[in-house]
C-alpha cells in the first residue's frame, strides 16, 4: 500500500497510449483508490472503438480494476468522485456499475 508506488502507477496509466503489462491493472485494483477511477476513466476513453485483442484485454483489465476499487473503497453513485466521473464519462461509469 505505498503511496509514492500507486503515484507511479497512475502516471504511468495516464499517460500510456496503449496496453501496459496486465501488472498495472492488477496494482490499480489491489491498491487503487478513488482518486485511481478519473485516471482508469482516461485510460478506457482513450481505447479505440475497434479495439486490437490486447487492447480489448486492457480495456477488460481496467474495467476489472476500477470495479475493485468501488468494491473496497465502498463507492456508491452518491459519492463525489463517482458523480464527477459520471459527468464526465457516463459510459464509463455505466460500463463500471453495469
């Protein structure tokens, strides 16, 4: 749970153009919190609408990561940060509560 490692983490998946090693999404979800879902939000946003297997894979990844993070941070469409991301990517946000 070390925090300067989930920074990395999230720098490294915002500012990735493509797939990263499945390590980074596992990192997310075991010790991601709510600030982790505006950068996996990103991340899903910018995967192409016909998607590559891998990137298909990622985007299952992110989608498995951002969903354990509402898990055991206790998010619910009430909070902040899930109504921010539900204006700003509602088909994100449909995709995680979905």
């Amino acid at each position: 749970r070390s925090r300067v490692a989930l920074y990395d983490v999230k720098d490294a998946v915002e500012q990735a153009q493509g797939p990263l090693p499945v390590a980074f999404a596992t990192a997310l979800a075991r010790v991601g919190d709510a600030t982790c879902l505006e950068v996996i939000a990103g991340a899903l946003v910018r995967t192409p609408d016909a998607p590559t297997p891998q990137e298909h894979e990622w985007r299952d990844q992110l989608l498995d990561a951002g969903r354990a993070i509402l898990d055991h941070e206790r998010l619910t469409r009430r909070h902040a940060v899930v109504r921010r991301l539900t204006r700003m990517h509602p088909e994100v946000a449909q995709a995680l509560f979905g």
